[in-house]
C-alpha cells in the first residue's frame, strides 16, 4: 500500500498532468494550425490513473492497461503515418517537439539568411526583386529541376534497361519458334505479362509507401503495449518482459544510431552528399532520437525488478553513508514510485 503522502503527491501530480493534456487539446483544437492532432498522450493520462488506483486498491490493472495500450499504439502509428506524409519528418516526436518543428519552420518561411554572416532577417513584404536576381533564382531552379530529372532517368534506368533486354530476348524467341507457337499461347503470355506488370506497379506503389516507415520508430511505438502483454504473462517481478523489452531496445537504440551516423554528411564528396541526402535528419529529429535513447537506459533503473534488486539498495546505502534523514529518503521514494509509474506504460 502507499502511504498517504505519497498518495497527496500522486494525485496532486496526476491531476496537474490530466489538467495539462486537456488544455493542450482544446488550444490545439482551437488552432486548427496543426496537420497532426495527438490523441496518444491523452490516453497515457488515463492509463496512469486506470493503474494507480487500481495499485492503492490492491487490484490487478494489466488486462485494462493492455486494452488502453493497443488503442495508443493504433493512435500513435496514426500519427507517425501523418508525420511522415503530411509533415515529411522521418522520427516519430511528441506534440512538444512538433510544436517546435512548426515555429521554426514559420520562422524559416518568413525570414531569409544571409551567406557570409548566417544572420536571419526578416523577408519585406511585397518585395520585388531586380531583373539580374529574377534570372539567377530562375536558373538556379531550372539547374535543379534538370538534376531531379536526371536522378529520376538514372534510377529507372536498370529499369528499362532490363525491359528492353527481355522485350528483345522475347522477340527473338518468338522469331525462333515462331512455326511452333499458335495464337493460345502468344495470348496467354500477354495475359502473363500484363499480370505481372499489375504485381511489379502494387509492389512498387507499397515500397515507396512503406519504405517511409523505420524500425526504430516502430518499435518504440510498439513497445509499451508488448511489456504490458508480458507482465500479465509472467508477472512485475520476472525478469522475462524485461528481457523481451531489452532486447526490443537494444535493437532500436542500434537502427537509431545507425540512422545518426548516416545523417553526418560532412567532409563527404558531392555525389556522397548527393546519395546520403535522403538520410539527413533535422534537428528536431536528431534530438528526438538522441533523447529517445538516453531516456530508454535511464529508465531501466526505476522498473521493477532491477529497482527493488538494484536500484533501491544502492540509494540506501549511499543515504547511510553520507548521513542524510530518513524523511528525504522516503519523499525520495514517493517521488521515484510516482515515474514508475509513469514508466511502467511509458
């Protein structure tokens, strides 16, 4: 059982949560400035209180925490699928970071940045440039439409390359057997084709669809809904779901690595910079990743069962060291049980 100032603090700090999101909803309502609207973190709320007042009645909550869990999950690939083709930010972010990206992003739209001194002033209204600067924006986008194109001819060019040599070994099969083929097979090998033409442009269609989506990003999404699924099955106190999800992070901290590895494009030469520029990340997404992972270690030290084996004892010890008042370690207590709280469906 809790006691009853860890419950005040609780409460008190789940009701300022709840109080938060609801604000946050209704001015992002309100706005209508935003393409992602973010149910997820609204559910998490509801799950903390679903859990804690489940805990103080000294009930079992997982069945109705798994349930708000594969409802988040749902919400939450809804908006990394809305980051991604709406806002074209490769990293699944909270509203937080989103709502930085969409500031500096108007900031970016309304200001311009000078060469040499990188000084940002704003752009004057209504202004029309001279005749010489007109010609040099109209060359410079003429320069990079005829490079987009030449990428586009370049990357289907094994393509068509592969459609010409089988469009040639298949004429001159037909001119060799051309007394043996009738007309049943000739129609069944352009039935053929053109079903596997309708194969290649689906999967195709769903490569470039898909291909947006990374592990990484899927996997923390996923996360929180397969811990919950395991506690029920082995218990808060095994050190089975702690394992699986290890594992499952150990594999998206490695992809998001990668992913920030990939993104340094410096010191790389011109056609380097040319084929890495797809895996350039933001800011906003290099951040997100870098804090996506320093949380998700940190976090292994408040769950059970390394808090109660580990953690728990080496703060004892350390307070008996230096002397501290048992009264700090027990408001230290209630601080830590409230974010593991947060942590267990986080």
């Amino acid at each position: 059982m809790i006691s009853s100032r860890g419950l005040i603090l609780h409460s008190m700090m789940y009701g300022l949560n709840v109080f938060s999101e609801i604000r946050q909803l209704q001015q992002q309502y309100q706005d209508n400035q935003y393409a992602v609207f973010y149910f997820s973190k609204a559910l998490s709320n509801i799950g903390l209180f679903i859990e804690f007042f489940f805990e103080i009645l000294n009930e079992r909550c997982e069945p109705v925490v798994v349930i708000i869990e594969g409802l988040k999950s749902f919400l939450r690939l809804r908006e990394y699928s809305q980051l991604l083709f709406k806002e074209n930010i490769n990293v699944f972010i909270d509203i937080e970071p989103y709502k930085e990206f969409k500031k500096l992003k108007e900031i970016k739209e309304s200001h311009f940045t000078l060469v040499r001194s990188k000084k940002q002033l704003p752009k004057i209204p209504n202004f029309q440039p001279s005749k010489k600067l007109q010609e040099i924006k109209d060359r410079q986008k003429k320069k990079l439409i005829d490079h987009k194109r030449d990428q586009y001819y370049q990357s289907n060019f094994d393509e068509l390359k592969d459609i010409i040599s089988e469009k040639s070994d298949n004429e001159d099969h037909s001119i060799d057997h051309e007394v043996s083929i009738n007309g049943e097979n000739r129609q069944n090998q352009s039935m053929l084709k053109q079903f596997m033409n309708y194969i290649k442009n689906i999967y195709r269609k769903l490569a470039c669809k898909l291909g947006k989506y990374h592990l990484d990003d899927i996997l923390f999404i996923l996360r929180p809904f397969v811990y919950v699924y395991f506690v029920i099955q082995y218990g808060r106190k095994d050190y089975m779901p702690i394992k699986i999800i290890f594992a499952m992070d150990m594999i998206a901290i490695l992809i998001s690595l990668k992913r920030l590895s990939q993104s340094q494009s410096s010191g790389l030469d011109e056609s380097d910079q040319l084929s890495s520029r797809r895996n350039k990340l933001k800011s906003v997404e290099r951040r997100e990743l870098v804090r996506r992972i320093r949380e998700t270690l940190l976090k292994y030290l408040i769950r059970d069962p390394i808090f109660e084996g580990v953690t728990k004892r080496v703060l004892e010890k350390l307070f008996s060291i230096l002397r501290i008042s048992p009264r700090l370690l027990g408001l230290l207590y209630s601080l830590l049980s409230y974010f593991r709280y947060y942590t267990y469906i986080a």
